[in-house]
C-alpha cells in the first residue's frame, strides 16, 4: 500500500529541475518528462520514481518471468526498461556483437518513492514505511526550487569515435539493399554506434543539456546503480490504459530550417516525400500486425497515419495505431508479442533482425529497447530508446548509437546523412560545441 499526499506549486520548471537535482544520492532512478507537449494518451506531465541507497524495498526483476509475477500478483508500481536484447528470449535469435556497455536485458525495480506532475499538481505516492517523510521531502525539493539558481557550466569534451566508419556504412547499406532485392525483407533499421573510451562524464547535467536543446515528449533518465541513461527520445514504443493499447511509431526525418520559410518546405517536403511516406506505412502495417495479436476482433485502428511532428532539432513522421484487449489480457504478453518497437526492427521482423545483427557491429542493448513503469492495475507506459547517451561508470564507456530505414529506394549517402542529423544534439552535448 502507498500513501498520497499532493501539493500545488507555482513554478513547474524549477520544481522539475529541484527534483531531478533532490533525486542524485539515490542508486536507482527513472525520470520521464514530456516536456509540456500535448499528448493525447498521457498520463502524467513528469513522474520520478526512486530507491534509496539501502534500497528497502528490496523487489527487483531481472528476468521476463518475474516481470510477469509482479505484474499479475504485486499490485504496485515497477519502473525500469526492456533492452533491444530481449528479443533473443522472445524468438530464435542472439546476440554477439561488441558491447561496450553492459547493461542486463531487463531491469526493473518497485520504488520507495513515486512522484507525479500534472498541470500544477505535485502527488506524492511513497511507501508506507517511507510515508511520514512525504513533508520533509517536499520542502527539501521547495527549499533547492527556492535556492539562488545556479546553472552548472559542463565542463567536458568528448572524443566521439565512430564504430563504422563511412565507407563501410556504404557498403553495409548496399548489402541490406542486396536482402531486399532479393526479397529477404523489405525494409530494415540499420543503426550505428559512435562512443567514448576511458570517459567520466556528468550524468545529470549531461541529461538536462540534452533535454535542454531537444525538448522531446519521451524524455527520460534512468540510473541502475553505476549505469545510466539520458534519453531524448520522441517516440512512444506502447502504453496500455485499461483495454486500450497505443502504439505511435516514427519513421521519415527531416531536418529544422534556418528560416521560417525554409523551416515550413522542409516540413512540407516531408510530408509530401514518397520514400518517407512509403517508410513509415510498411513500419505502421507492421505495428499494425503485432498489435493484431493482442486486440479483439476487428479492434486494431490506425488513428493518425504519417502526420508530420516538428521537434527542436527535426520534423519527424509519426502514426498512431490504436487496439482494444480483453479485460484478461495479460499486461507482459501485450509486450511479449509487440516487442521490440518495429521501428527499430524493419519487415518482416524476425528477417530483418537477423540480418541486422549479421550486418551491425555493435550489441544494442538498451537502445533501440524501452524504458518506462507499470502502475497498479497493470496498465503501463514505454518510449522508445532513441536519440539518447549511455553511460557505464565503472568502465568510463560512453555511448549513443543512431539509425535510419533502409528500403528498396534508399540512397545510402542520403541514409548517412540522415543518421549524423539524429546524431547532432547527442555529439553536440558530448562534445562541448
């Protein structure tokens, strides 16, 4: 059981800052924002969610079993993420490629204490042995909120590595060209790795640079003792509320202009680009289809197909695929028979990730994966890891990976240089420039 307490403050962004700023001594961590965008689906404006140092709650699931345990038996919140590679445990495939960081295929844990944002309203939703310390927690993030503010300078200089380097990108992207013409698949997301070795770097203050200049609805940043996460990613993978299931997969980028002018046809060209538009049907069909394995009957409806989103650093070509489930329906098969995003994937699915694994260098692990909670009820809410910086502390790893469609149409050029405009916001926040 938990008990709630809620607050009204006058200024959200600095609560939000003084939250993130109170939540640092803590080993486990997950903050999701949306950033103010309007989102028809959410929940929550924000919401923390942390273990403390001894970590009383003690309940962690590292396994896909156990996830379902808890979900089905515990009846409380669980917050964590699904890595790329859980997929080996879903179907008939594995993973050997390089992995420099090491994060576990699944990890999640029951906080101690949870806080939610919505408009103006701050809920506290702690533990009962936590519970008398919802006052005191709440005027310590006031009293940080209240303090002179001091904006941190980041003081760091990266040196960005590339694990493929362009011409072996080129010929990579012909021999995924080679599968599809041949019918192998018909579309595939290729992604590459650029990273940093023997590198400490500032989580936190990493994470709000990043979220700073992307400003993206799934924004998210997790710690699991020495690993972490800073996500600006723009794309929800799935949630559940009640017998609803959403899914809202990308695919077609475009690059901001540099006036308003310019801004408005790139916008425009994308929405109107038939390679884009044709991406981003054959990922929706395949949502699509996964969702179709879950859904009553008849259920499955596209809401929004290829409607184009403008974001700070891209336009980015976004559908809505909607299902309805049965009162039944367990919340984890939901995940088990979608999972992972068919974004991150390509079609057919199972195809085209054995032929990503054959063809990449690197191990995904929590890239391409999803990182979100379960609440009481089973309902739940996932993103999808892109555009984001990983970080293993003990082995000073850095990393961020990036990717793009391949189709039938692609131009491998236009494909690389789609793939350093994703990676633009992450190399400039590492690199100090």
């Amino acid at each position: 059981m938990r008990k709630h307490q809620s607050f009204l403050v006058q200024s959200i962004q600095k609560f939000k800052l003084a939250l993130l700023e109170w939540s640092k001594p803590n080993n486990k961590i997950v903050w999701l924002d949306s950033n103010e965008h309007s989102d028809a689906y959410g929940s929550f404006d924000a919401i923390l969610a942390i273990s403390g140092q001894t970590d009383k709650s003690g309940f962690e699931v590292k396994n896909i079993d156990e996830l379902e345990f808890f979900v089905g038996k515990k009846q409380d919140w669980l917050f964590g993420y699904l890595s790329y590679d859980l997929k080996n445990e879903l179907e008939d495939l594995v993973s050997d490629n390089h992995d420099g960081l090491g994060f576990s295929k699944i990890h999640f844990f029951q906080p101690d204490k949870i806080i939610t944002i919505k408009g103006r309203e701050i809920n506290f939703l702690y533990l009962e042995d936590a519970a008398d310390e919802i006052q005191k927690d709440f005027d310590q993030i006031c009293q940080i909120a209240d303090s002179k503010e001091e904006k941190t300078k980041l003081h760091q200089s990266v040196r960005i590595k590339l694990r493929i380097h362009k011409d072996a990108y080129f010929e990579k992207a012909h021999r995924f060209l080679e599968h599809i013409h041949r019918g192998d698949i018909y579309e595939a997301n290729f992604c590459q790795e650029f990273y940093a070795e023997d590198t400490e770097i500032n989580p936190f203050e990493t994470y709000k640079n990043l979220n700073t200049i992307s400003k993206p609805p799934f924004a998210a940043f997790l710690r699991m003792e020495d690993k972490y996460l800073m996500c600006a990613s723009p794309e929800r993978y799935l949630k559940k509320a009640g017998q609803t299931v959403i899914s809202q997969p990308i695919k077609g980028t475009a690059p901001r202009g540099t006036t308003k002018m310019e801004d408005e046809a790139n916008k425009v060209g994308l929405k109107n680009d038939a390679k884009e538009r044709a991406e981003n049907i054959m990922i929706t069909d395949l949502v699509r289809n996964d969702l179709s394995k879950s859904a009553l009957k008849g259920s499955v409806e596209v809401k929004e197909l290829c409607v184009v989103h403008t974001f700070e650093q891209v336009h980015q070509m976004i559908s809505t695929v909607v299902s309805k489930v049965s009162k039944d329906k367990s919340p984890v098969e939901i995940i088990k028979e979608t999972f992972p995003m068919g974004s991150m994937t390509g079609a057919p699915k199972i195809s085209a990730m054995k032929i990503i694994e054959e063809l990449e260098e690197t191990k995904r692990g929590l890239y391409s994966g999803a990182v979100g909670y379960f609440d009481p009820s089973g309902d739940f809410d996932f993103n999808v890891v892109i555009r984001s910086i990983l970080y293993n502390a003990t082995k000073k790893y850095v990393s961020f990976s990036v990717g793009g469609a391949i189709t039938a149409k692609s131009d491998p050029e236009k494909e690389y240089q789609e793939c350093l405009l994703k990676a633009k916001a992450m190399r400039s926040v590492l690199e100090g420039t």
